[in-house]
C-alpha cells in the first residue's frame, strides 16, 4: 500500500540517495527539482500523482514561458528607451537646463530598466525541458524500483 507520503519528500530522498554522480549532473537535478518537480509536482501525494500532474507542469512552465517571451519584450523596449534617453543627454551642448532636463529623462529610463528587469528569468528551452523529463523519469523509475511509485508518469509524456 502507498503511503501518504508527498513527492516533494520524495524528490528530497531521491536527491540524497544520488551521491556518485558528477558534480554537474548533480547541480542539474538540484536546480529542476528546485526550480520545476518541487513547485509543480511537490504538493502531491505519492500514491495521487498521476500522468495529468505531469501534463500539468508542462503546461504550466509553456505558460510561464510565454509570460517570460512578453516580459523580455518589454525588457528591450525599456532598454531602448534608455539608450535613446542616453543620446540625447550626450547630445544635449551648450544649454545647461535642457542638459538638466535630458539627463533627468535618461535617470528615470535608466530606473524604469532596473525596474523592469526584476525577477526576470530565462525562457525554458526545448532542451531544458528535455533534462526536466529525463530528471524526471530518473526520479521516477527509481521510485517504482523502490515500490513508492506504481507508475512512471514521465515515460509517458
């Protein structure tokens, strides 16, 4: 019988018991059970995790990603803005109160970018995606060897 036992427990377990893998396999599966498994599949019971909970966190990191794509976009748009603002206070000669006026501009753009640069993390490539499942699936087989799991879900997606 399956217990009550989260998968967010389970990816912690599962993180501790691979001790002989390379450093930088190891940083791999840290950062996708930190960054993907444990907000989307962590909440989870084990004996209630289906195939649809798998589906779901990949639907769910495309969405993000699609916010990520109009968040960049705006990045550029604010960076532009800046360098426009830039120019023009390099260019602004002679008249001391219009240079005032254009470096103000180009602090507050320049501020505006800072701004709009917070939080701001990359597009989750295909090929992230594609470690995120074999993490998964690794995961996963290793708990239906174990008998904690009944199914690995991630062959399946």
């Amino acid at each position: 019988m399956l217990s009550d036992a989260g998968v967010g427990e389970d990816l912690e377990a599962w993180l501790k018991r691979k001790k002989s893998l390379a450093r930088t396999t190891t940083n791999g599966y840290e950062d996708h059970v930190r960054l993907y498994l444990q907000p989307h599949l962590g909440h989870i019971k084990r004996r209630d995790c289906k195939l649809r909970h798998v589906e779901a966190m990949y639907n769910a990191i495309e969405k993000e990603n699609a916010e990520r794509l109009i968040h960049h976009a705006r990045s550029v748009e604010l960076q532009e803005a800046r360098d426009a603002a830039h120019t023009a206070w390099v260019r602004a000669s002679g008249n001391v109160e219009e240079r005032r006026r254009t470096r103000r501009a180009y602090l507050d753009a320049n501020a505006a970018l800072r701004e709009g640069h917070k939080g701001k993390r990359k597009v989750t490539s295909a090929t992230t995606m594609h470690r995120i499942d074999a993490t998964l699936r690794s995961f996963l087989g290793s708990g239906v060897k174990r008998g904690d799991h009944t199914t690995n879900w991630a062959t399946m997606v």
